[in-house]
C-alpha cells in the first residue's frame, strides 16, 4: 500500500493554508506564473473541478478549491507532483473557472 509522505502532506498543506491570506492574484502575476507553471491542457480525470470526481467530493480538496476561487488564489493541479511531492502545474479546471469570471483573459474584453 502506497501511503503518502507525511512531510509531503504537511508541507502541502501549510502552503494552501497560507495561501488563504495572501491578496489574490492579478492577471498579470496569473500569466507569469503560467509561464512556469502552465496548466494541463485539459482538466485531467481526477480534477477538483470534474463534477463527481473523488477530488470534487472530498469535503477538504472542495474546502480548498472553494476558498481559492473566492480569495482569487491559484488552485494546483494534483495530479503531476515533482520531487519533493509538491504541484507543479496549475489547474486547468481552476484555469477555465477564473477565466468564466474574467472573460477578459480569453481576449474577449
């Protein structure tokens, strides 16, 4: 059985902890981090932002994704972890939900 690192999880958990009060994000901070950190092309199969996925059910992970939206924080995807354990790509769900919120970054504002 697979378990997950306890370091891994705390350190991951500290980090969307903090990030609940830090000011939200701007367009432009979201396009530099992006170009680092560029979302998935697609949300992938386990995405917070799938209706009915485990992720989307998880009353933590939806916690998570939830207060991200509202305090306008980054969302990462967990599927693709580097080697310390911590995302590494932002969520294309989260990606396409802000991007509903401020059609100016799909270029049509």
């Amino acid at each position: 059985m697979n378990h997950p690192n306890p370091m891994t999880t705390d350190l991951l958990a500290l980090a969307e902890m903090e990030a609940i009060f830090l000011p939200p994000i701007s367009d432009s901070e979201l396009e530099e981090l992006a170009k680092t950190n560029p979302p998935l092309a697609h949300k992938c199969s386990g995405c917070a932002y799938r209706m009915g996925t485990d992720a989307a059910n998880n009353p933590t992970t939806a916690a998570n994704r939830d207060d991200c939206d509202r305090a306008g924080h980054p969302f990462w995807c967990h599927m693709v972890r580097n080697d310390l354990g911590m995302p590494v790509h932002l969520c294309a769900g989260w990606v396409d939900a802000r991007a509903s919120l401020h059609p100016s970054e799909k270029g049509e504002g």
